[in-house]
C-alpha cells in the first residue's frame, strides 16, 4: 500500500484497457453503446485499469493488450528505441506495462519494456549531461513520466556538481516561494 | 464516466510546479464528492433490489451484484484520489512551514491558496515545530553544514525597517544596505527571499 498516495500510480491507473465481460452487470452506464444502463455478456468496453484489475480478479472479464503495445509500436522499438515517441502512446509507459502483464498474460512485453528502457536510459544520461537546451527540448517531449524524472534528476545533479565545483552562495530563497517577482518601483 | 472527475482533480495537482500549491479547488472537489454519494445510492439501491428478489446478498451472483460492485469499486477510487490530493498538498504546506513559516507570516499570494482546514494545519504545525524547538532550546532549522566563518556579508533586498534586533546588535536594514551578520541570524532572512549573501 506504499503507492496509495501516490500521484503517478493514481494517474497511470487511469489508462484506458479493451476488456470483454463474461457476466453481466446491471445498473452501471459504462458501455456508450447500450441503450439501457447496464452492460451485456459478451460486450466490448474500454475500461480504465483501475476498474478493470479488479473486475478481473473477480473473473468478471477478460483483458486483452491494450493498444500501446501493439505491433506497430514493438516494430519501432526493435528499430530504434532511442526515437521513439513513447509519451504520446502513453505517459506511464512502462508503469502501465508493468501493471497488465500479469494480467494479459503476454510474456512478451516484459522483454519489450527492458530492451526499450535500457537504450532509451543510456540517451537520457548522455543527453542530460551534454545536449544544448534546443536540441534537448525535441528529445525532451518523447520521454514518460518516469524518464522525465530521470532526466531532471540527471541535470540537477550535474548542476550540484557544477555549483560545488565553482562555490557559491550556500544560503538560498526557499525553493517553495517560487520564482521572485521582479519589483516595479 | 466513473472517475473522470476525480482523475481531472489529481491531473490539476500534479501538472503544477512541482512543490508548489495551486488554489484549492474547492468546486472540483465537492464534485467527487456528490458523485461518491450518487455511487452509494446507486449500490444501495441494487443491493435492495437483489434483497426483494429474495436472493442471499453476500453469495450470489447476478448482474445487479456486479452493477454494484463496479459502484463500489468507483467509489473506492475516487476516496483514493481524494485523500491523494489532500495528502499531497498537506506535505507541500509541511515544508513550507519548516522552511519559511516558523516565526513570520507567509506571502500573501501562498496564502490565498490554502483552503480553511489547511489554514488551520499549517498554524497548527507551525505552532508545534517552535514549542519542539523551545523545549530543545535549540533551533533545529538551520543549515546543517559547519559554516567555516560564523559572520556572512548580505545585501538587504526589500526595506525592513530600523531597530531589528539581532541576536548581538541591532541593525538598520535599509534596501541595498549591506551589513556583516552572524549566519544564524541571516538565514531567516535568506530563505524568505529578504535578502541575499554576497559571496568574493
């Protein structure tokens, strides 16, 4: 229960899986295309992955792999994982991979989420430590939640070093006022 | 759409600054909440009509069982999510109050955001962290590190006034004026944003 207050888990169990339900459910308005409020045997929904972790332990459904994680997407990575734009398949890419495998049961996408995190980490440091600002912003918008940490954990390090290195003023304005304000007197 | 409301609140909270509070959205907030209500009504209902059917509620099941229990589970979920966003922001306002809240009033512009019950927790904590600290005669909120020279040089940065009393003199702290102070006395001054050290 460490992650119950935890944002990023929150929002990554918000991402939306195809499921297919086994019983039925009365009362619910979750199928848009049924006219009535409640959801057949047999029916096709999107569910988000909170809903639908639940309602599988519970062997109401059936969770196939969600859409991120289809071909076109595994034929990317194997050519270039460096390039890909993994944010816009979804920003908690790996935290949701790591959530469905167990429960689609594909083997296949523990593999594809390492390949693809050990290449893509290799890029961050380096571009962390040496990439001017123009090019890094490009790069900047392929990355996930989780990348993105790394990348700003990589440059303030870096900036620590520099600022230990150089010496300066070891008192500062506390981080949590914000950025000052330039007075107009 | 179960959730949606309460997934848009925590989105609000996380895409701000990270370590800084947004206004408490106090709207957004009651939302959730009348939608954990309607979820209730909504399970006690089914529950009711599984009772009528004459069906064993805790065994069986039936299609209203699941209508329920995806109620159930939406309003679990928005519980998380509400608890998150409060818990999130109380951290915030517990380091402001150990950075910048001890002995003086915070800006103005932080202090609209706070919410009244948050009002009342950052007083409280505040209150708290100064009477840990009288009864260690001790101030734990300094810098950590052993500072080689024990007076620094400052640049006063917003007018405080005359007759400041410091820990060994009292001092006239004009904008722009400079003055040698003992760190512990400065620092204060620094993490509000009054002033700042001249280093060389």
């Amino acid at each position: 229960m460490a992650n119950y207050y935890n944002i990023d888990d929150i929002l990554a169990e918000e991402e939306f899986v195809p499921v297919v339900f086994h019983k039925a459910a009365n009362g619910v308005i979750i199928d848009p295309s049924s006219e009535t409020n409640s959801v057949e045997q047999g029916a096709k929904v999107e569910l988000p992955l909170w809903l639908a972790q639940d309602l599988y332990l519970r062997q109401a459904i059936s969770i196939s792999v969600p859409a991120c994680f289809n071909q076109r997407t595994r034929l990317e990575i194997q050519a270039d994982a460096a390039c890909v734009d993994l944010k816009s398949r979804s920003p908690y890419f790996y935290e949701f991979g790591c959530k469905i495998a167990p429960l689609v049961g594909d083997k296949t996408i523990e593999i594809l989420l390492l390949s693809a995190f050990k290449i893509r980490y290799k890029e961050i440091l380096t571009k962390a430590y040496t990439a001017a600002y123009t090019t890094a912003s490009k790069f900047l918008t392929l990355l996930t939640k989780e990348e993105s940490n790394l990348y700003e954990a990589a440059q303030v390090s870096m900036s620590a070093f520099k600022k230990w290195r150089m010496g300066g003023p070891r008192l500062q304005r506390a981080s949590v006022l914000g950025r000052k304000r330039r007075s107009f007197e | 759409m179960h959730g949606r409301k309460a997934y848009e609140l925590v989105k609000e909270f996380a895409d701000g600054e990270k370590g800084h509070l947004k206004i408490f959205n106090n709207e957004l907030f009651e939302r959730v909440i009348e939608e954990c209500n309607e979820h209730h009504n909504a399970l006690q209902s089914l529950i009711r009509k599984m009772q009528e059917e004459g069906l064993e509620v805790q065994t069986a099941r039936n299609a209203e069982h699941y209508g329920a229990l995806i109620h159930h589970l939406s309003l679990i979920r928005n519980k998380r999510c509400l608890m998150a966003y409060v818990y999130n922001r109380a951290e915030i306002i517990r380091e402001l109050a150990w950075k910048v809240g001890l002995l003086h009033e915070l800006p103005g512009e932080i202090q609209e955001k706070f919410s009244d019950s948050e009002e009342q927790y950052f007083k409280d904590h505040s209150k708290s962290l100064k009477s840990y600290m009288s009864q260690l005669s001790l101030d734990v909120n300094v810098d950590m590190v052993p500072p080689k020279d024990p007076y620094i040089k400052v640049r006063v940065l917003e007018d405080l006034g005359s007759g400041i009393i410091l820990s060994d003199k009292s001092a006239n702290f004009a904008r722009h004026s400079m003055h040698f102070l003992k760190r512990t006395d400065a620092e204060q001054y620094i993490a509000r944003g009054l002033m700042e050290e001249l280093t060389g």
